[in-house]
C-alpha cells in the first residue's frame, strides 16, 4: 500500500466529521480515517458510519466515558509507538470542539497537532433550509453562540445583549433551555414575530427542522421531545425580503467582469 504520507509520531489529527452525514467530511479527514491506527471519536455526535472507514485493525476509543487525562494518555501511548492517531470530533472542532485544553495539554509532551476542518451544523442548516445567513439589506452578520449553562458566557455575551444586534443569530447547546433562550432573545429587542427554526441532527436520516416565530415556537417544539442535537436559528433571513445582491448586476463591473468599452 505504501507509505501513509499523513504518519507523523509526533502529531496528532483532530478532524471535524462534519454535521453528520458521512459524505460530508471532508477528503482529507476521510484519507486519514482509512489509514488511522487509533480513532478516538466524540461519542454519540459523529456517525458511526464514518468508523467503517477505519482498517480492521484500528484501536477505536469512544470519548464520551473518557476525561482529558484518559484522552491525552492513549494519544501519548499511540504516538510514542509510531502510530497514526485521529481525534475525530463532530462538526468543525474549531466550534465548541474543546480541541484548545487537548493541543495545550499535548504541547507540553511535545506533541504538535494538525487540525482538519469540517462542515459546521449551522452551515449544513442553512442548506438543508435553502437560506441564506447573510442576505442584503437584511443581515451582515453571523452571531455563534449558546445560551449560559454549565459553561458559563461572559455577560457582555448574553444573549439579551446580543440580540440587540438583530442580526442572525446561530445558538448551539441551548435546546434544552429553549423557553428561556426565546425569553432572552426577546428582551434583547427581537420581535415576538421574529422567525425562529429548531433544526434537530442535520444532515442525518432522521432530520427534523421546525419553523415558527419567537412567540410560538415553544409549543411547536414541545411535542417533538428535542431536548439535545439541535441547533436554534433566528432571524429575518428566513423569510424576509431583500434587495438583489450588486455582485451579478449588469452595471455592476470589477477585476473579473470589466466594463465594456464601445468601439
């Protein structure tokens, strides 16, 4: 087979596995899995289809039952044996991936860390929806961010503080507090009337997306019994009107598309 062009004893691959779906990792991070001698994978999030990818004779660790020192110690172990190891975490890990405390922790062994981006959930939520997150005249910006739990939010970050920006905002691990996510958000200045979606394990067979307002989704979400894997979206992007982007105007001219000059 030759030799594996990714194998470093000194490095460890934090790969994002993307939103779900297993087709949406990306090549790379799929080039990896299929030549990992050790996968330790972030539990009931990544789909375990992607661990088909693996050799037959790959160590696969489920990280869900594991702590940091566990965690550290079998990528330690792996990599003084020459092994190729692959932290495999759900969506990009850049985003509530925890992967900083691991890439400190491992710096201090002298173990570097090469990070393999992957599909955001926020991202395959929009398309799933066929929305787009930043729509002219509407919205700009892109807030990401969760409502204060276990994991504390400087204050400057509630959520009542940000939805002042009324722009469209994109709230991780908050499901289960989605009474009081619409209760802040609606403090902070969005409209009872603002468009809202829950969209629950996007990308996965068994997807779920409901659309409602601030001031009905609650009830609408109620039944359905969400309470993890689910995304909260709001904002006008999702059924306001907008002006036509200038990019592909007929009087619009840049670098690429030049005016044209009559002869």
């Amino acid at each position: 087979m030759g030799t594996c062009p990714f194998k470093d004893m000194k490095t460890l691959y934090i790969v994002g596995a993307g939103p779900g779906d297993p087709e949406l990792i990306t090549v790379k991070g799929q080039k990896l899995l299929q030549r990992a001698d050790v996968i330790i994978y972030a539990g009931s999030l990544v789909n375990p289809a992607l661990l088909k990818l693996a050799p037959k004779n790959c160590l696969i660790y489920n990280s869900a039952g594991m702590t940091l020192e566990e965690i550290i110690s079998v990528i330690q172990t792996a990599l003084v044996k020459g092994l190729l190891v692959v932290r495999l975490h759900t969506g990009d890990p850049a985003i509530y991936g925890a992967i900083q405390e691991q890439i400190d922790a491992l710096k201090k062994l002298d173990i570097e860390c090469t990070v393999v981006p992957g599909v955001s959930s926020f991202l395959a939520a929009a398309a799933s929806m066929n929305r787009e997150y930043t729509l002219p005249t509407v919205t700009q910006t892109v807030i990401i961010t969760r409502q204060a739990g276990r994991t504390k939010v400087p204050e400057s970050e509630n959520l009542a503080s940000l939805a002042k920006h009324q722009a469209t905002m994109c709230i991780f691990l908050s499901i289960s507090m989605l009474e009081e996510v619409v209760k802040q958000l609606i403090a902070g200045g969005y409209p009872p009337n603002t468009p809202i979606a829950v969209a629950k394990k996007v990308s996965w067979p068994d997807e779920k997306i409901i659309v409602g307002t601030l001031d009905n989704i609650v009830a609408l979400v109620e039944p359905h019994h969400i309470t993890r894997t689910a995304l909260i979206l709001v904002g006008s992007f999702l059924n306001a009107e907008y002006e036509v982007s200038r990019l592909y105007a007929a009087d619009f001219f840049h670098l690429t598309r030049p005016e044209k000059k009559n002869d």
